[in-house]
C-alpha cells in the first residue's frame, strides 16, 4: 500500500507544525510496533497531518487497498505498444539474463531492463524474487520503453520507498492519484501500480500505464500486435512479440517478395535456455510464408532443412536444440540475407534489378600492366576515329600518383576467377572521357581469354591462346592468333618479367586510375559497371626495372604507341571486384543498330539472370556467398562525426574486447596524420526497411595488420537484423537539412547526441585511404562481419568537412564518454547517389553450410 502526501508549508507556522509534527509521530510509532496497524498509521497520520493541522496542506491518497490489482501486468501496457518481451521468474530459468555485462551498452532488451531496474527502488539489477518482468516500446522510437515488473510478493523495499537520489531537476510527481519518483542518475520514473506491480520508465509512459490501468486509455489489446499475444501466455521463461516495419508501412522487397521475409508484419517466439541450447519455437507473419518455405526448403540440402511449417500468413520454426549463438546466426542469414539475394536475383532483367557477379583477379601470378603511351596527337586523332565508339575521345590520366597525365594504351594481363570470367585474359584498354561525366574511364579495345566469355561486341568470346603464368624466376604472359584458313597459330604479344624483383620499387596507383573502373567500355560504347575495395586502390605496386622486361608485340596496337613501355607494374595481392555487364543498353550514345541493341537485351535477359540466380541459390545450399547491392538515398546526407579517441584500449575493454583486437590509428584526410578515433556515421539506403542508421564505430586491426571497422553499435530508426541481438530495437534517428544549415538527434537509453552543422563554410576534401579501406570490412563486438564492395565516387568524390567552430553538440551521452573528447575534430557531409554491394555476415556459415 502506498500514501502520498503534499503539502505547501506557509513559513510563519513552521515552528508550530513541527511540534504537531512530532505529537503525531509519536502517536503513529505506537502503531506501527505491530505491522497490522500500518494502513491505520499512515490513515491516522495523513488525517492530522492534513486534516486538522497545516493550513494550506493538500491531500493526494494513494492507498492500494483501494485499487483494483494489475491481475495481468501484461495489460497495462498502452494500444501504442509495437512490442513486449517477456521473462518469467528470470532468476531462476534465464541464467543467460544474469551473465550479462554489468554496465550495459548494447540497445537489447535486456540491457535496458538490467538498466531500468539497476536504478529502482525495488534494489535489484538480477530479477530476484520478481515473478515477470515484461519490457514493452512503444511507437515512440526515442523513449517509449515501459518495464512492468511482477514480484512473487510485496517486497520490502517496494511501495513508499526509495533507494534512489533524484536526478538534478527532477522531483516526485503525481499523476491520478499515483506517486512518481525520479530514479538518479537517469531520466527515468517509477510508479507502484499495487504492492506487487512496478513500472519503469520515462514519466510519459507511465502516465500512459496509469491511464490504462484505470481504463481511461486502451490497453496492448488494441494495438497493432493485439491478435498475436498468445504467444506471450506461454509457460517459457522467455517470449516476445514485435511489430516488424512491414506492420506499419509498406516496406520495398529486394524483388517481387516472393522470397523474402524483409515485408512480414511480426516476429515472435517463446522459448527456455538451458547448457547453452534453446528450446521452444519462433514465428514470422509474412503472406507469401507458405511459397517463402516451399522455396526456401527446395534449395537447402535435407540434412540442412530447419524444422518449418508453414500455414496461411504464418511461419513457424522449430528451436528446440539450437545454440542461441552460431545456430540462430545461421537460421537469420539464411532467412533473411541469403533468401534476400534469392529474391533479387529472381527479378533481374532489363530495366529491373540489374545483375552483379563476382570478378575475383587472382595472384598466381599477379595482376601485370604494362602501360604505353601514344606517340604524339596525330595518331590519337587517328586511333580516336578509327577505334573508339562515336562521340568518344581519349583521355589523359595519371596511373601512379606522383606522375603527370598521360595518353596511355595499357595491356592488362592476368588470372581470373569468380561468377563472371575464369582463366588467364589479356585485354588491351585505353582511357576515354565519360559521356556523362567525362571522368577518365576504361575502355578495352581487344580482350583474350583462356576460357569462353561473353563481351557485348561479340556476345561470346571463344577460346583462345592465352596463358599467364610464374615459372622459371619469371611471370611469363602469351597471347597467340590462329589464322581462320589455316588453323596455325602465330605470336600475338608476349612478355617476360623477372620475378621476383630485388630489390622492389614500390608506387601506389593514381586514385584516377583506379576509379577509372566504375564504368567499363566496351567497342560499342556498353559498359560493365564496377566495384571494388581497397585491395585495388590501397595497395602498393611493384614498378619493374625497365631491363627485366622483355617483350615481343605483333598486336596491331604496336603502331600507335611507343615501343618501350613508360612503366610495367605489378599488383602484389589478389583483387576483389563485382561486375554489373551491360549495364547501360539503354544510353543513347551506344554504337550500335537498334536491332543489334535488342540482340544484347535479348542476351542479357537470358544469360545473366540465370547465372546470378544460381549463385544466389548455391549460396543457400552453402556454395559461396550472397551478394546484394544498395546505394545511399539521395534524400538523407550522409554524415560522420569522429572523436579523438583518448583511452582506445579501454573503449575495447568496455565492450568486452581487451586483448582480442588491436585499436589502429586511421588517417580521416590526407593531409591529416593518423590518430584513434571514435566515428559515429548517420546515413540511409534506398528502400531500407531499418530506415535511417546510426552506428557508433572506432578501427581495429585486422589479422593482416590492416584496418576495418568496428561496428560497438548499430541503431536505425525501424527495428532491424542484427547478428549479435537477433532483432535491433527502433531508435530516435534524424537528420534533416535546411538552407545551409544539418541538424541530426539520436536517442535511445544509452545514447543521445544533438548536433547541428553549420554547412555554408565546408570545404571539400578527399578521404583518406586508410580510413575509406576500414569500410570494407565491417564487423560487431561479436565478430559478424559485412564485405563492401564499393565505386570511385567513394574514393575520388570529395566530401564536404565541417570544421570545429560550425559544428554545435548540444547533448552528447554515450557509454564510452570517458574514453574520448565530447567535441569532434571534424564531421564530413556527403550528398551522393554512391552504390555499393556487400556480402552480409560473410564469415557466419548458413544453414546450407556443411559442417565441421
């Protein structure tokens, strides 16, 4: 039972009201001696104390005798609930519940109720001697975070007490009759429902439980997940219920939808934990459940095969036996990353989802260029009208970053692998200004394969003398020609180069010429459309000295440029690229007859999609990886707020990390020196159902000593995957631009930043390469790491630098506040349509994956 009592003290009568203070006090001790008399105490205290005694005394009751009691705590929760997580009996049937860290980071349910109740008056942080505890959000993504706790009885430290300080600014409040008291060191209020029933949360939410607790306000029962709490009368010490984005909008599938899960409505499952495995099941709503299975099953191996069934708009799976880490892991990769890419894939033609194919450059031997110049402007003019497609002109460009521009014919010769090409090719390009752009690019004039290829010039490349190989101290390249009549076969071009070099002279390649491979020309002006990460603008070059370079040239290129190359390098590393083909049949600058043009639709709505959709199947059978793309939303800036890192060390160890990886110091700029940082980075993607993200990071090093990304913690706007938590919660997540000026807020219970960015006084700068190559690998505390393939808009595009005096935090809270300076050293701005790819969770095994 619980009484509230306020009171407004006129000054002139406090000698008085002490004395009559003291007079009742005494008289109420003699009661309390015996703890039936409590209720007769506080009512016999209450009446002298605001009856007979102060003048200006208001009396507020709150006696819960008098109340009806929360029967089922799950009911207090408002109509506005998107989702409820529920513990029964937590102490003793959900070990995993105490074992988490203690000072919580992590935007879980169960770091925040650890939170929530760390702070109460009820003095536990471990659910001992509480009955259930339920943990509803509701739509408000900022603070809509309601812990109802259920104790097995009234506990002794629960109505009209408690252990808490409040918060500076922050005093009791009522609301209807019922007491609510700040918790220190949060912004967060309790309230005693009845002598068993304590809800948490922030002081809106509580009023919305008190308003449903005395039916004023419409209780979960109508709410958008009302028809599906059954699953939370479950005798489970564990169960939840979640509203998914596809609940309240309509979210953009990767396809047609009919293999994806990315638009079902709710996610929901009951379950126990015991020696590591879970028992119980879990449940996904979606319309297409019953075609999503039969695909899903028809595609992994039967020994692979989750228990499912499947019924009307309801998927259901077994988890009886599964380890709540690797195994849900790969039950969600497979479900919802590796079905995804079956999804898209089933849609690519032309003009809908375009194909992307892996295009792997091998390292035995390694990726050679052998880079001519032309001699002089005649026979550029002459080779511009006699080879390039119309309207195209040849550019100058830098290869190695320190050299002046040039009009270079380069010979590529190399091994490949992966879904697009195989074997040893040769290919002879030169540098053209793009149509659209006029940004240098490739444009390969002959190309030779070991193997059979498709080209948009021949639709398919036959066989051919080609090898490329290391033997004899040397990296040996052969292109030969067979003579149609007579089938005899005549040097074409060949090379020798004396391998390996000592001592090296290493260069790094001109970011212009790596960025030359977004757009890939063909003779009739077609483009494939590239990706690629660090291996291929980050990495050293061996230059070869010129007299350990033999070459013989009967290629009919030898007439336009100069006999001895200006350089020949070497790649030191294997290459990673993705390869959208024919990525622009519909340009209008294409040299090609309208019929010859629907030959090449004709082709590529043939062959393509049935080789991206069986990669994207044997990915689920356990064959290779899923690969999907995205590109920024033009609407949403993209931004990246970085902290000087003080204490890296510690930052790691506060995420249970000390020792296991190694903080590395990036450069953000290049005209910057290295230096730890902590990076929050604010962006959206095209039809994203997670909505905007927000995702705290700082740089490791990777086994190979380079550096990746980090990821302590992501948040989006929209609930969404996440491998170390199954589901990410919505938080507060905006950014908006007006005239020249970005706001940006984040909130969630441990997080809140306000920033505003003063934009009219940016300056453009390019992104360090150190700090661009942390992206291509990207992982959680729990190492689920994504792959990014990305273009050279992310490498060669300047991004916009707000310096120290324009940016304006006006509140920052983090986990981390100690470990770094609250005022960041730059924030960079990018408004961009970039593209890129990625292979989410690449090291997690899905289901189709054999095992050990």
């Amino acid at each position: 039972m619980n009484r509230r009592v306020i009171c407004s003290v006129h000054e002139d009568r406090a000698d008085d009201i002490g004395n009559e203070l003291h007079r009742a006090w005494t008289m109420a001790t003699h009661l309390l001696i015996d703890t039936g008399n409590r209720g007769r105490c506080y009512r016999l205290l209450a009446t002298l104390i605001c009856g007979t005694m102060l003048a200006g005394c208001v009396q507020s009751i709150e006696d819960s005798n008098s109340r009806p009691e929360a029967a089922n705590p799950l009911h207090l929760l408002p109509a506005s609930t998107r989702g409820a997580m529920q513990l029964r009996n937590p102490a003793d049937t959900a070990p995993w519940f105490l074992d988490e860290i203690v000072d919580p980071w992590r935007h879980k349910p169960t770091d925040i109720i650890r939170h929530y109740l760390s702070h109460s008056s009820a003095s536990t942080d471990d659910g001992a001697g509480v009955e259930r505890l339920i943990l509803g959000q509701t739509l408000a993504a900022e603070d809509g975070f309601i812990l109802i706790a259920r104790f097995a009885d009234a506990p002794p430290t629960g109505p009209g007490h408690s252990n808490a300080v409040a918060t500076a600014g922050e005093t009791a409040a009522s609301y209807q009759g019922y007491s609510l008291q700040p918790l220190a060191q949060t912004a967060l209020f309790e309230t005693w429902i009845d002598d068993k029933t304590l809800a948490i949360g922030p002081r809106r939410n509580l009023e919305l439980v008190i308003g449903v607790h005395t039916g004023q306000a419409a209780n979960i029962h109508k709410s958008a997940i009302a028809s599906h709490l059954e699953v939370l009368d479950t005798p489970n010490p564990v169960s939840f219920v979640y509203g998914l984005p596809g609940l309240y909008r309509a979210v953009r599938a990767p396809g047609s939808g009919a293999s994806s899960l990315s638009q079902a409505d709710v996610a929901m499952a009951e379950f126990g934990y015991e020696s590591g495995a879970i028992n119980g099941s879990a449940r996904l709503v979606s319309d297409n459940a019953e075609t999503f299975a039969e695909r899903l099953l028809g595609l992994l191996p039967e020994i692979s095969q989750p228990d499912i069934m499947a019924s009307a708009n309801s998927l259901t799976i077994k988890l009886d036996g599964l380890s709540a880490g690797t195994d849900i892991q790969a039950l969600l990769k497979t479900l919802f990353i590796e079905m995804d890419a079956v999804d898209y894939n089933e849609a690519v033609t032309e003009g809908g989802n375009q194909p992307w194919l892996y295009f792997n450059v091998g390292d035995a031997p390694n990726s050679v260029f052998i880079n001519f110049e032309f001699r002089n402007q005649a026979l550029i003019r002459e080779f511009e009208l006699e080879h390039l497609p119309r309207g195209f002109t040849l550019a100058p460009v830098r290869i190695i970053d320190t050299e002046s521009p040039r009009y270079f014919l380069v010979v590529n010769l190399y091994p490949s692998s992966g879904g697009l090409v195989e074997g040893a090719r040769a290919e002879w390009s030169v540098f053209v200004n793009d149509p659209g752009s006029s940004e240098p690019r490739f444009l390969v004039i002959q190309a030779a394969a070991e193997n059979i290829s498709a080209d948009s010039v021949r639709l398919l490349t036959l066989p051919e003398p080609v090898s490329h190989v290391l033997e004899r101290g040397a990296i040996n390249s052969y292109v030969g020609v067979v003579e149609p009549a007579t089938g005899e076969e005549a040097l074409y071009f060949n090379s020798r180069i004396d391998w390996p070099q000592s001592p090296e002279s290493r260069v790094a390649f001109d970011r212009e010429f790596v960025a030359a491979n977004d757009y890939i020309y063909w003779g009739n002006a077609v483009a494939d459309r590239g990706l690629y990460n660090a291996s291929v603008y980050n990495r050293d070059a061996v230059r070869v000295a010129p007299g350990d370079v033999t070459l013989l040239d009967n290629s009919r290129w030898a007439q336009y440029v100069n006999a001895a190359p200006v350089h020949t390098l070497v790649y030191l590393n294997p290459l990673d690229f993705v390869i959208s083909p024919w990525w622009n049949l519909d340009a209008t600058y294409l040299d090609a007859t309208d019929a010859y043009r629907q030959t090449l639709v004709g082709f590529k709505n043939n062959f393509y999609p049935r080789t991206v959709l069986s990669q994207a199947e044997a990915a689920v059978a356990g064959d290779g990886a899923a690969l999907l793309p995205a590109s920024m939303a033009e609407s949403v800036p993209e931004s990246h707020y970085h902290f000087l890192l003080t204490d890296p060390e510690a930052l790691l160890a506060s995420v249970g990390l000390a020792g296991a990886l190694t903080p590395v110091p990036v450069r953000l700029y290049d005209d910057e020196p290295d230096n730890f940082y902590l990076s929050l980075a604010i962006y959206g993607l095209d039809g994203d159902p997670c909505g905007l993200r927000a995702e705290w990071q700082t740089y490791v090093s990777n086994p190979e000593g380079r550096p990746e990304t980090l990821l302590l913690q992501a948040l989006s706007s929209e609930a969404c995957l996440d491998p170390d938590n199954w589901l990410g919660l919505p938080a507060k997540v905006q950014q908006e631009v007006a005239g020249s000026r970005l706001t940006m807020r984040l909130a969630s219970p441990f997080f809140t930043i306000d920033a505003e960015l003063e934009l009219e006084r940016s300056r453009p700068v390019k992104p360090g390469r150190d700090w661009l190559e942390a992206g291509d690998r990207v992982c959680s505390p729990g190492q689920v790491c994504n792959r990014l393939f990305y273009e050279g808009q992310s490498l060669q595009g300047a991004v916009q630098r707000i310096e120290p005096g324009d940016i304006v935090i006006t509140a920052l809270k983090t986990p981390w506040d100690d470990f770094f300076q609250g005022d960041p050293v730059a924030v960079t701005v990018r408004k961009s349509d970039r593209i890129f790819a990625a292979n989410p969770w690449h090291n997690v095994p899905g289901l189709g994956s054999p095992g050990e």
